[in-house]
C-alpha cells in the first residue's frame, strides 16, 4: 500500500471518528426525593424499590445525583444513603419536607433548609448540590434572600432541563389496586418511555446537540422498574451519561464562549 493510501486512510478515520464524537449527546441523570417517594408505610418494600432503582443504574455503569427531602429519612435509611454514596453516586440537598417557595416566604424556607443542613451534616457530597422542589424558585425578595442563602451556605443549584414528568404515569401505577400492577405496568412504561423520548427531541430542538441535558427522575416505585429502559433509551439515542458536576462545567464553558463570541461581534461593529 503507498504512503498515500496510507495517509488517505488515516485521515478518514479520523474524519469518521470527529463525526462520531460531533454527534455524541450527553446528559446527566438526577433522582429527585430520596430515599423514598410517599410516606414510608412500608419499609421493607420501599427498600427493595430503592434496591432495584440503584442496582438497575449500576448495572448500567452511569453516574447520578440524588436529592434527600432531609426529614423523610426514616430509622435506619441513613444506611442507604450511604449504599447510594459508596456506589460512587453524589447525594444533594431537596429541603426538610419539599417546600415550595412559590407559595411560602423567604424566612419559613430558610428555617427548613436550616433543618435539612443539620439533618444532612455527613451524608451530602461535595460539591454541595441543591435542587428546588417543585423547581420552584420563587419571586422577587424571597427569590433573591433564598439564592444568597444557598451561595453562603456553599450549595450548587441543579437545574433541569429535560423532566420525566414521572410523577403521572407513577400515580397512574399506584391508582391500580397492588394485586393488579403486575399486569398493567408494562403498558404504564410504554406510555412513560414514549413520553421521555418526546421530551428528549423537544429539548434537542431547544438547545441543540452540543448541550448537556440534564434529566430529572423520582425515587418512585415506576422508576423501581423502568429506570434501566429509561437509561437505555438515552443510550440508544446516541446520549453518554455524565456527572452533574461535568454538565454544569460544560454549560458554563458554552455560556462564556457565547458570550465571549457575541462580545466580538459587538466590537468588530462599531
């Protein structure tokens, strides 16, 4: 073979492989509400829920972060979390009792974020991730005092960018009487799965294929079982799941190249 096929050859494969990683998409995966969703009226069920969900995401080698509602952790569930951490998976902060800021003030939101920092002492990962409940972020004052609170107390807020909205087809799961779920899951997860992927082409359409997606999930006993063909449908969609702490290193590279370019722009005009 002459140098020059020898040359042509490398450069195609080098081609072959820029394509493949211009096309590669990536995203994040974060679990709302540890330990459990719901009131815990069943331990030994909702350990084996929480069991399924974390041995379905190690099965599949990718990472997550979940977000504790402090004061849902029952007597002896500590020791999950820590199963949780030791799986090398990062544990942030969601409030003591999911509080909403869009319907409570600055002050009552702070007392509880205090109850869920003396609760959680030990068992947060660092960086420190916060994620709102409800994704509510409040308005005016109360959004600013709470934003100030959670930069002096060191926290990260976790955005969202591509949302299950498992909690529907999850009330759907549990609306069906507990000796019938069996039967009717996998139509429940068909109808999950296909929401998910509409979602996932609505946000590829909003932030193009170079933005990390970040994905937000449930503890929830749906998730119990479709967490794994959750994973994979991403994964079949050409998605690497990455860390929390690289999607929100990459968005912010983007933002500061975007800006840096449209600065430029603005320069060579005038």
């Amino acid at each position: 073979m002459s140098k020059f096929h020898i040359a042509l050859k490398g450069l195609i494969f080098i081609a072959v492989c820029h394509l493949s990683y211009a096309q590669e998409r990536l995203v994040a995966l974060t679990i709302d509400d540890l330990p459990f969703v719901g009131p815990v009226n069943n331990q030994k069920g909702d350990i084996n829920r929480f069991t399924q969900l974390v041995t379905q995401i190690d099965e599949r080698q990718v990472p997550a972060t979940g977000f504790i509602i402090a004061g849902s952790i029952a007597k002896g569930q500590d020791e999950l979390l820590t199963y949780f951490k030791q799986k090398g998976y990062s544990l942030g902060n969601h409030t003591y009792t999911h509080i909403n800021l869009n319907r409570v003030g600055a002050t009552r939101y702070i007392a509880d974020l205090d109850k869920s920092e003396e609760r959680l002492q030990g068992v947060l990962t660092y960086p420190k991730y916060f994620r709102y409940p409800y994704l509510a972020e409040g308005r005016g004052n109360d959004k600013q005092v709470v934003q100030e609170y959670l930069q002096n107390h060191d926290y990260v807020i976790a955005p969202v960018t591509i949302d299950s909205k498992d909690y529907k087809f999850n009330g759907r799961l549990l609306a069906v009487n507990w000796k019938h779920r069996e039967e009717r899951l996998e139509g429940i997860k068909k109808d999950y799965l296909t929401y998910i992927d509409k979602q996932i082409t609505e946000a590829e359409k909003l932030h193009g294929p170079e933005r990390p997606e970040i994905l937000l999930v449930h503890a929830n006993l749906l998730n119990s079982h479709a967490m794994g063909e959750v994973i994979d449908l991403f994964k079949n969609r050409g998605y690497r799941f990455i860390s929390l702490e690289e999607a929100l290193r990459l968005q912010k590279e983007q933002d500061l190249a975007k800006e840096k370019a449209k600065n430029q722009v603005a320069y060579t005009q005038e």
